[in-house]
C-alpha cells in the first residue's frame, strides 16, 4: 500500500553525512536563537492566487494519486481556487535545505529542523487570528518552544505522537516500565537492542539521565551543554555494544519484532498497531516520559502566494481535513473536533493532556538553550551530528 510507503519515508531522517550537516547547520545560523526572519505577518488577507507549493512529508498532502480513496487535496483546491503542487522530502536536513531554494509557501516542519527555518530567515511568523481552525487546536500544542520564539507563533501544529518503548512480552519480563531496559539494562538482551536512527535520539538518552542522575542539571533533553552532552553520548556507547539493528525505516522495525531479531526498543504507536496479530509485544509510555514529535505547518517569508498558504493552513487545521492527514499518517490529531472523524484516537491518547505532558516533543538544539540557561552555551545540531556519528562509529 502507498500508505506504508508514505510512512517508511517519514521515519527515514538519520541525516547528511557529517561534513555536509557540520557545513549546512553552521550556515544556517543554528548555533543560535538569533536571527530569526524579518518577514512579518499579515495584517490581513486578500484574494487568493490560485496556486500554492508545498513542501511536506510524504503522507501530508495526499490527492488521489497514491491512493484513489485518500484525497483531502481536491476538495481544498475545488474550495479556494489554490491548485495545489508538492514535494516531498524524507529528512528534516532534506527539506531545510529544499526551503532555502525559495520555491516553496509551506512546509510541514518536524521539531528538529523548525528553529532552524527560523533562525535562518526561512519562515515568516504566522498571524493566527487570520486562521479560524486554530482556535480548536488543543492549547498544549500551541505557543511551544518548537513553534513560537519570543512569544510570536510560527505555525500551526498539525500532528504529533511518542516514540515509545516496545518490547517482546515472552522475551522481556518482568513487563518493563522504565526505559532502563534500553540503557542501564540493556545487556539482558545483547543483540536484539533497537534504537531510532538520528542524532535526535541523544535526546532519549538525555531524558534518560535527566531522571537517573539529576547531578547532571538536564532540565530539558533537547539543552545539553558539553558535560551534558557527553554523558548522553557515553550511554549511547554504553548501548551500541548491544544494539542489532538501529531503524529508519518503519517496515524493518515491524518485521524484527515480528521474527524476534528485536525484542525491545523505541517505537511508534502506528508500527505497534501494525503488527502482525500474534505479535508478543506491547507499547508502553515508561514512567520516565518519552521524546516525540509535533509537527508544524510554517508559511516561508518569501511565499510567492501567501493568501493560499494560509488558505491551506486553515484547511489542514479543519476537524475532518486534519482527521484524514494525521489518520492516513499515523499520529494524533490537533484538535478534539478531528477525533469525529477518527475512530482510534483513543489508541494514540489524542488530547489526553496529562499524557502529552510526559512528551518532550522535538525541538532543533541550538547554543541559546531552550531551557532559558543564559550562563551557558548549549550544543547545537551540528554537534549532536557529530556526535551521533561518533556513537555509531
């Protein structure tokens, strides 16, 4: 099916070779808060212009064309006038790069590549007034350090889910409630460890050590001054020698649980609910919390057609149009109005606040540290990149 295809691609985002990420990151002006757009945002709209580029994740934006049965594109354009033209990307590094060419009006940003769009002049701020849908995102998506910077929104959240830990119920006993089965404990199951592909993973490890060694001053995973950072990279170590398989790719993951190559590890609910019936194995949010993801539609500061891309920020917002991406997708909605048109959103805890507030939703590190620290420069993605290749060796 397309739709296990739209999936797979997402999940691919293990990032450019070292060089070419120390290189990119840099220029971007990620080592810092600083030097966000000029672009400002509309005091008003006008008409339409009757064509808007997107860029998203495979998945986000679908017409028809992978799947006659999945089109919310068509009723957009027939609605606006905006005839609708995409491209997709399977790294956040991909479309961070894909956005500085200026060919596109939106992007559907993941956590670890919206600070740098804004940072680097990308995306413009977003006026929500002129977005009537936004009203009816839930309050704890809004406003978040991954979306807003100095207290000015940069988008719309559209989706959003935990990596959670998985494990094998007949390999795995007693059931595991904390993520130390991964790391302190990981030698039980020597080999048959899976972790997630991506310097963003560090953040795992962060939160990991934020709860089990708080002499370590972690306050937020993705705010890791050097000593900080350190010690999430010698966990990480410490777990490589019982890793068998890191994943990017979706598929892969379901069919190691499934012939037992892995038995415990990080995952997603929709892989948990994709796997074979008889599957031995269970998801859990540990008691430590978990990492995430909340993703953010953001408008580029230079949108040749700026009345469509709000146009379309406010459709993808709407309850059955936001139900339809984030259901085909696999993730929670952005508003409770969406769930009317779902029927699992029960299994993926969409607008349990106190569940979402275990989520430490992925956000781009950069040197002004998200967790206000000013006595201190934190690390940046560039060297969480470098890292991470370090870890892998």
């Amino acid at each position: 099916m397309k739709r296990t295809t739209a999936r797979t691609s997402r999940a691919v985002i293990s990032g450019l070779a070292l060089a070419s990420a120390t290189l990119l990151l840099t220029a971007c002006g990620t080592s810092s808060g600083g030097g966000a757009s000029k672009a400002e945002a509309p005091d008003s709209l006008g008409d339409t212009e009757g064509a808007i580029s997107i860029l998203a994740w495979p998945g986000y934006v679908e017409d028809g064309s992978n799947d006659p049965t999945v089109d919310w594109v068509t009723p957009f354009e027939d609605s606006t006038g905006c005839k609708v033209t995409t491209k997709t990307f399977g790294t956040s590094d991909e479309a961070f790069s894909l956005m500085k060419t200026g060919d596109y009006d939106v992007v559907s940003a993941s956590g670890d590549a919206s600070l740098r769009l804004v940072a680097s002049g990308e995306v413009a701020p977003v006026n929500t007034d002129l977005i009537p849908n936004y009203e009816g995102i839930y309050d704890f998506l809004k406003m978040r350090e991954w979306n807003s910077v100095d207290g000015v929104s940069y988008g719309i959240p559209h989706g959003y889910g935990a990596n959670l830990l998985m494990y094998n119920t007949k390999e795995v006993t007693p059931a595991p409630t904390s993520w130390d089965v991964v790391f302190d404990g990981s030698d039980a199951y020597a080999g048959k460890v899976t972790a997630y592909d991506s310097p963003i993973y560090i953040a795992d490890a962060a939160l990991y050590l934020m709860k089990h060694q708080p002499d370590l001053g972690i306050e937020n995973p993705y705010a890791l001054d050097a000593d900080q950072l350190a010690a999430s990279v010698d966990l990480l170590k410490q777990q490589r020698a019982n890793v068998g398989e890191y994943w990017s790719d979706y598929l892969k993951e379901i069919q190691a649980f499934e012939t037992g190559d892995s038995v415990v590890g990080t995952t997603w609910q929709v892989i948990k609910n994709s796997l074979a019936e008889g599957t031995p194995a269970e998801a859990i949010l540990p008691e430590e919390g978990a990492t995430g993801w909340s993703d953010t539609w953001m408008v580029a500061s230079k949108a040749k057609n700026p009345n469509c891309a709000y146009a379309w920020l406010d459709y993808i917002a709407s309850p059955e149009a936001n139900a339809a991406a984030t259901g085909y997708f696999g993730e929670a909605p952005s508003s409770q109005a969406a769930c009317e048109f779902r029927t699992d959103c029960d299994s993926y805890h969409a607008g349990d606040e106190d569940y979402a507030a275990q989520i430490w939703y992925w956000t781009t590190p950069i040197a002004d540290c998200v967790d206000g620290r000013t006595d201190v420069e934190c690390t940046d993605y560039s060297e969480w990149t470098a890292a991470w290749q370090e870890i892998k060796g």
